[in-house]
C-alpha cells in the first residue's frame, strides 16, 4: 500500500512540476526572506569589520587634516570671534559716495592666568595707556579668566608702547573699526554700530538683520573688502544741505526740533531724512537721549492741514465730489454735540475745490470728508497705509495713534488733520502717492530703479484724482500759503500744515507744530519735499507768526533752490503750456 | 610566574586570554586617569571642587573597575549569559526606577541616588547585559529553529528602549539600537530586510527633518555653522588647533577651560589640546585594535553566541568611542556620548569593566568541544 501511494505522490509530483517550480522559486525566495541564516554571518562580520576600518581611518584622516591647518592665525580668530569686531560692509550714497567704512585698529588684550606679575603689568599698561582705570585692571587681571580685554582700539603708537613694554600674557588681536567720515550728517538713516561692530540702530542694524551676523560666524567677511557696499538712496550732497537748512530754519524760529526729508516720487526712494537734534554716529553717546529721537519715522505727529489733501483726493476718487463742488463755510464754525470746530482763515462764503485747499478750509474738509462718510474715510486712511506701524528699511519705527473709537466727529477732525497721529514718514508717502498718479510705495533707503518701485507699487487713486491734487497744490503754490516755497523755475506746489501741540491732553494755543510739504515740478512731479518744526516761534519779519508758512515753507523753499540743482532738476522759467489738461477741461477754479 | 603545566586559575587565564585586547584595554584604562588630569581640573575648578576631584574618584572607580574586569574575564560563556540576564534585570528594574525616583539633571531623569555609594546611572549597565541578551538570543535563534529566539531579541529591544526613551536618554537609545540592529545583520538578516529597513529608516530621518524642528535645528545647525549655537563644537575645534601635531604640553591648555564637558563629552578635544593629535591618534590606533581584534575572535569563532556577543560587544565599544570622537572633531551633529574607559564617569567605568570583561571572556581561545559549538549547516 505504501509503496503504491508513494508512486502515486512520486506521480503528482512530476505532473505538478512543470507549472510549480516557478512558484516553489517564488515561495522558497519568501522562506528565505523570513529565516535568519546563521550561515551568512561570517562574511557579514567582515562586513562589519570593513565598517569600522573606513570609521576608523576616517576620523585619523580628520585628526590629521585639522593638525596640519594652519593653526595658529585661525586658532586666535576663532577664540575672539565673539568678542572682537567683525567687519562690515561699507556704506555708500547714490553716488558711490562713503557714508560708512570699516577702519582697522588693534585692541589689546591679556590672559590673567599667563600674567606672572599682575600689579607691575597694572602699573605699566596704565602708565602707556592713561585712559585705563587702574583698579578696574587690577581687578580683570586677577580673575582666572582666559581672556579679558584691556582696551579696544588702539593707536598704532599706543601699539607700539604697549609692545615694548614686552608683559608676558599681553597680545593684540586687529579688529575692525567703523567710522562714519560724514560725522553727524546722515546720522539717523545710518544708525551706528557698536564697540564690537554689531550693528545696533538704523541701517547698520537693518544691513545685520539681512544675515551679516551669519556670515561673520562662518568666519566669512573678516575685512570690509570682502563684503559688498550697501548702496543707499541718500546723496551725501542733498542729504547735507538738507540738515544745514534745518539747522540754520532750527536757530532761526528757535524750534526746539526739526526734520526734513526729501524723497523721489516715482520711486519712493528717499533722498535725504535728517531729525534734529542729532549725534555723532562716530561717538553716539548721546544717541539715546529722549530728544535725538528720529522725528521722521518713531515720531508720529497730528500732520494738520497737509491732511486735507488726502481728505480731498479721498472725496474727489470716490466721485462724491468733483473739482467744481462747492461748500458753503457760512456761520464759520461747525458743532458736534459739545464740540466746536471753527474756521482758521474764515471766508464765511461758499468755496469750490481748489479753495477749499487754497484757504485750508476746515469746515470744506470737513464736508467733504463726511461725504464719504465714516467707513469710507478708515477704509481710505487705512488704504493709504496711515492707519498702521509703516515699516521701512530703519527698523525704528512707531505705529501710529489712532482713535480707538471712531465715530462721526473723529472723521471730522482727521479730515483737517488732528486726531490722528502718524509717522512724517507715512504721511510723505501717501502724499507721493497723491501726485505721482496715484501709486502707493514704501519709502525705501535703498537705491532701487523705477522699475523695482513699480513693482511693489499699489495703485491707491485714479490719475485724474492725482491730476487734480498736482493741480490744487500748484494753485496753492502760486496764490496760497505755499508761494514762500514757489522757486521760480521749478513750478514748485505745496500745502502747509500746522497743529496746535497736545500738552496735557489739551491742544495749547501757543505751541505748534508745523509741517510743510511741497512737490517739484508740479506738473509732472519728480521729487517731495518735507520740512517739520517743533515748537518754532514767531520772529520779526514773520510779524509774530509761528504758522507753517512762516518756517516749515520758508525752509522747504531754501531746500528746493538749493537741491533742485544738484538733482538735475532743470528750471523752467516759461510755464508749461498745457500742465493741467484734465482741470482745463472742466474749467476748475483757477485753471485760467 | 604562570606555567602552561600546572593548569592553575591564573595559569589558565593567562594562556587562554587574547593578550592584544587585554594590553589595549589595560593601556586604555591607564591613559584615561592621565588624559583625565587635563580635562578634569578646569572642570573641578569651575564647580568648585578640588583641583583633582575628578582624577582621584576615576582612579578609585578604576580600581574598583580593574578587579571586576578581571573577575568577568575568568568566566565561561556559561557564567556570562547567566551574569547578563541577572544584571539585565536588575538594571532595568533600576532604570524603571529612575523613572519615579531619579534625579532630575538638565531635563533628563537618568540617576538613582544609592545612600552612602554615591549615585548611579543604571542604564549604563544595562549596555553590555542587553548586547549579551541579544546576542544570546539571535544564537539561538539561528541554531534552535524551533525555539523563537529571534522573535526574542526582536522583543527585547522595546523593553529595553522604552524606558530609555522616557527618561529621556536618546545618546543611550541610539546606541543600543545601533547595536542591536547590526547584530541582527550579523545573525542573518536577510538583505530584503536590510536594504527595506535601511529605506525606512533614512525615509524616517528626512520626515523627521522636515517635521520635528528640533531635529532639523540640529542638523542644520551641524550643516551651517554660521546659524546658531555652535560653540561646543567651535571651541572643541580650536582646541584640536592650538594643539596642533604635539600639544601644548601637560597643563598648558587654555581653551580646556572654557569648553564644556572637557571631563567627559569633551575630553578628546583636551587631549588633542595638551598632549597633540599623535595621541589622538595612538587613542584611535587603541580602539581600533580592540574593536577590529575582537570582531577578527568572533568572525573566526565556531559558537554562534560567541560570535554574536563578541561582535556585539565590540560594536558598543567601538560605536560608542567612534561616535563620541566624531562629535569632538565635528564629523557629526552633538550628542551626548562618553569616550569608553577615557571619559569622566563611575557608572560608565564600571560598565565598561564589566563590558569588556565579557568580551575578554568571550574572546578566550578554549578547547574545542565536540558538542559545543556544533554547528548544524
């Protein structure tokens, strides 16, 4: 029986291998794969041993590569990374002209722990070096540290004193300096950097946050050579008259502070920002007082009556008004609830557009500004970027302060400029935006092309509505408060703007705060001046008046005559033939 | 001294041990209370304690360390399983422990504190245990089919690691898996599951650089030195370049004093420092020939339990020195890892004694028994 059955399986077998074997192939290959086979692990230990020889003679082969580097120059460098200065970037104007540049200087530095004699090595380097606190010395020398500093940024003669004295344990380590050969002028775009070249305030900081700091720590960037110039927008040439104007405008209308700022209008760049007082960015030590703040952009300012331009472009492009509404200022003075809002240079008669702006018409902007109502108004404001912190290449910058409940009578004081707070900063770049056809840009301290400026640029207002606004402030330019700027040639506009100061939560009837901005040429405007005055006083010719006109306009004027040519900006003693097509067309006031 | 005649314990021994290992471990041993007084000093000073606080406890450890090394080297394979599985359990209840009762140190609860012994970290003894427990079972696994010791080792791993993992201590994870992952190649592993496993694993490490930020932190802050902290290992760096080809000489280093960790994590770095890379280099040469010797012992071996436990003994020894090592010279990201018998550290000391007692053990030439060792193809 059993024999039959086992030919019987012997059959099968053969009948079913033809088509099995490929499957008894596949299955044997699964066994395999699930069974550990003890018989591999022969070889597979000499794979192991093959692993750990390439590990081995990798890590000699480093042990090798780091004992031949040359050592010694890396070895200081890299034990002083974090404290010596690293080098910079230089900075340059427009024009390739140096704002900033790194210098190299020698610190000297002492090892305690190698000092044999720490009183006679007190005693010698106080007696080379007479800055140096003896006792303070003393002291570093006696720590067990390995590393102290004894002073940063010596002479080269100093150097030579102090090598002389020949102190075991004494070294130097080169590191950079940064001077700012322009001393005071650019201070506030610049910033400064720090004793170990850190960049702590203005462009220095911002050049450092865009991963300078980084670099240094790869021990890349060891001389400013290395590293590229940052090209700013400023000219060194604008930039100086500019902070020699307000200087002279400062002491002139015994203001107690002023700023400026000039800016091109096709391509946000600015082209000079000085706040006064300043400081020496070579030796900011007073960097930090309250006053030497940067009024142009941590500053925010109600801007007064240059705030009716945006009150009147926002009536105009939302259709609710046009060039040749009028609005009637009869009575002189508007209530709301327990408030009262008068007229500053009262008509009492019923003013068109364009005078609405010429007499800087409180009760007009307000009109105007209720017209859109509430809502449009924010949604304007907030268009125009004034309702939020702007955020520019300086990373100091301050929000702006905006009523926290806006209701009917906040729209009615910001439409002449009080009530709001903003940055001067901000309120020039929505006034570019107004005149240069109505593109909205960022202000930048970087040189860019119109190109790049289009490209980041929001359209925020019709070209018409910009037409107009070029129109009204060259109408103000030629018959209105704005005529102490209008240089011949350069068929000057502008708006001044003064706001009673808040002192105590009360607006002080004696205490400005002016501002005054004007556009060059009007018709087709390429650059905006800003003068601010704090605080500036009455004097004899000005009969006693503090008014915008009287100092921010007088300062603007002297900045155009004086920057226009510098700026290529050729003058123009013919007027333009057709400047303003549009506000001819619809026969606005004043256009003939 | 010791005659081949007379079979005494000691003569035996003698005869039968692997001397290669045994004199680059001694020498090891030795070189590590010396390179320990360049890199404990600074440290003792800067907690405070006295000048050679470290130095003085290593060499007390290492005497307590020489005499258990000696003892485990006398044992048979025998003995060996059974000393394994009797720490193993021990330590583990212990690093079960450290759990609820450890002391918390930077984050990580990894010691017990024993009354009047000092503290201790159990996990370092459950290394060597662990590796012997593995290894012991993949043998059986390969040559008993029918009882499951692979599907053993393969449970002994979470048991082991899970804790680890709580307390946290991923330096002592890493490695232990490490290790059991390459004794798994050695016993067998079919490449299918070598090649999917490795897949999987380095599918495992990009999800988790581009998932975990703190591993992506890590590794990039390993790729690009400029980002980050990196101070460890720059200083350790310019150790290895003041040292230069011959150090500066005992005592004479300077950046010892500002790295951290220059007793334990560090120490490399100092040596490079004080006594020059040649040193450095002789260290490599020590580890290299215990590691490279043992595994020559296991690949000749008969016994598949030899061959595993030597193999693996040998990869915790030379992962953990050669991990350590590349960390120093900034070959890898920063890890938290001893340098075996050269570091500062009671319990790592102890560990390695008995860890390399075993591999001693195990490395011993003995008469070839019919039965023992059969290997069945």
């Amino acid at each position: 029986m059993s024999h039959t059955r086992e030919n019987e399986a012997a059959m099968d077998e053969a009948n079913g291998a033809t088509e099995a074997a490929p499957r008894r192939g596949r299955l044997a290959w699964l066994r395999d794969v699930f069974r550990m086979s003890g018989e591999k692990s022969e070889p597979r230990v000499g794979l192991v041993i093959l692993g750990f020889s390439a590990l081995f003679i990798a890590i000699t082969a480093r042990l090798v590569l780091l004992a031949t580097l040359p050592n010694e120059q890396v070895g200081l460098r890299r034990a002083t990374a974090t404290a010596t200065s690293s080098a910079r970037p230089d900075i340059v104007d427009r024009n390739g002209e140096v704002l900033a540049t790194d210098i190299r200087t020698v610190s000297v530095f002492a090892e305690p722990r190698k000092i044999l004699d720490k009183d006679e090595a007190t005693e010698l380097l106080t007696a080379v070096l007479p800055d140096l606190d003896a006792k303070e010395l003393r002291e570093k020398l006696g720590t067990k540290k390995g590393f102290v500093w004894v002073q940063r940024e010596i002479t080269p003669r100093q150097q030579a004193e102090v090598h002389r004295l020949g102190i075991p344990g004494v070294g130097f380590v080169p590191e950079n300096k940064r001077v700012y050969p322009n001393g005071t002028a650019a201070a506030h775009i610049l910033g400064f950097a720090n004793i170990d070249n850190v960049g702590i305030a203005g462009m220095e900081k911002y050049i450092d946050s865009q991963g300078l700091q980084d670099l240094n720590g790869a021990g890349f960037a060891t001389e400013s050579t290395d590293l590229k110039p940052v090209k700013l927008s400023i000219d060194l040439r604008v930039q100086h008259l500019l902070r020699d104007e307000l200087m002279k405008g400062m002491e002139r209308f015994k203001a107690i502070a002023a700023a400026g700022a000039i800016m091109d209008v096709t391509t946000g760049e600015v082209l000079g920002l000085a706040s006064l007082p300043d400081f020496d960015p070579n030796n900011p030590v007073d960097a930090l007082e309250k006053d030497r703040i940067n009024r142009m952009s941590v500053g925010v300012y109600e801007m007064g009556s240059t705030f009716k331009a945006l009150t009147i472009a926002m009536a105009l492009d939302s259709g609710k008004a046009n060039i040749n509404s009028s609005y009637s200022t009869a009575g002189g003075m508007m209530r709301f609830g327990r408030q009262v809002i008068k007229e500053y240079h009262g008509t009492g008669r019923t003013l068109t557009v364009p005078e609405v702006f010429l007499h800087s018409s409180n009760m007009g902007s307000i009109k105007m500004a209720l017209a859109v109502g509430v809502e449009g108004h924010k949604a304007f404001l907030k268009k125009m970027m004034q309702l939020d912190r702007m955020t520019t290449e300086l990373p100091e910058s301050a929000a702006p302060i905006v009523p926290t409940r806006w209701g009917e009578i906040n729209t009615a004081t910001i439409a002449f400029g009080h009530g709001l707070a903003v940055a001067p900063i901000q309120a020039l770049a929505a006034v570019a935006a107004l005149v240069n056809g109505g593109y909205l840009m960022k202000p930048t301290f970087l040189k860019r092309s119109e190109e790049d400026a289009k490209k980041t640029a929001i359209r925020v207002i019709k070209p018409e509505t910009s037409e107009a606004m070029r129109f009204i402030m060259r109408l103000n330019g030629e018959k209105g408060s704005a005529r102490k700027a209008d240089i011949p040639g350069y068929f000057v506009g502008g708006k001044t703007g003064t706001a009673e100061k808040v002192i105590n939560g009360r607006y002080a009837k004696n205490k400005n705060f002016t501002t005054f901005t004007a556009i060059a040429p009007s018709d087709k405007p390429k650059y905006l001046f800003l003068a601010i005055y704090d605080e500036p006083k009455g004097y004899a010719e000005s009969g006693g008046y503090s008014t915008a006109a009287w100092n921010a306009g007088v300062t603007t004027g002297k900045l155009i005559e004086r920057a226009a040519p510098i700026l290529g900006l050729t003058p123009r003693f013919d007027p333009p033939p057709s400047p303003f097509p549009l506000m001819a067309k619809l026969g606005a006031w004043g256009s003939r | 001294m010791v005659s081949r005649a007379e079979p005494s314990l000691s003569g035996r021994w003698w005869w039968s041990i692997d001397r290669l290992i045994l004199t680059a471990l001694v020498a090891l041993m030795v070189s590590g209370v010396v390179l320990l007084m360049a890199g404990g000093p600074p440290v003792a000073e800067r907690l405070g304690l006295s000048t050679f606080h470290f130095v003085n406890r290593q060499a007390a450890y290492l005497a307590a360390a020489l005499v258990i090394f000696l003892g485990v080297s006398l044992m048979s394979p025998r003995h060996v399983r059974r000393v394994a599985l009797f720490i193993y359990v021990v330590s583990l209840a212990m690093v079960v422990a450290t759990l609820y009762f450890g002391v918390e140190v930077k984050g990580a609860k990894r010691w017990l504190t024993m009354g009047p012994l000092g503290s201790v970290q159990p996990s370092e003894f459950l290394k060597p245990a662990f590796v012997v427990l593995a290894a012991w079972a993949f043998a059986e696994g390969t040559r008993r089919p029918d009882l499951p010791g692979t599907l053993f080792a393969m449970l002994l791993l979470p048991v082991t690691i899970v804790p680890l993992v709580m307390q946290p201590d991923f330096g002592q994870t890493m490695l232990v898996s490490l290790v059991w992952c390459g004794l798994f190649f050695v016993a067998g592993l079919h490449w299918f599951w070598v090649i999917g496993l490795g897949g999987i694993g380095a599918v495992g490490i990009l999800v988790a650089y581009e998932l975990v930020p703190h591993v992506r932190a890590r590794i990039e802050r390993f790729m690009d030195k400029g980002s980050g902290d990196t101070f460890q290992v720059d200083t350790a760096l310019e150790s290895f370049a003041q040292g230069g080809w011959l150090g500066k000489g005992p005592g004479e280093g300077t950046v010892k004093r500002i790295l951290p960790d220059a007793h334990t994590d560090f120490i490399f770095a100092v040596t490079a420092e004080e006594f020059g890379i040649v040193v450095c280099i002789l260290l490599v040469v020590l580890f290299a020939i215990i590691v490279l010797r043992s595994l020559f012992v296991a690949q000749k071996a008969e016994d598949p339990f030899i061959r595993l436990a030597v193999t693996g003994l040998a990869l915790l020894f030379g992962i953990q020195a050669a991990i350590n090592m590349m960390v120093n010279l900034h070959m890898m990201p920063a890890k938290g890892m001893t340098l075996p018998f050269i570091s500062y550290g009671g319990s790592s000391l102890l560990s390695l004694a008995i860890g390399t007692g075993f591999l001693l053990a195990l490395t011993r030439r003995r008469p070839r028994a019919v039965d023992f060792g059969s290997y069945r193809r």
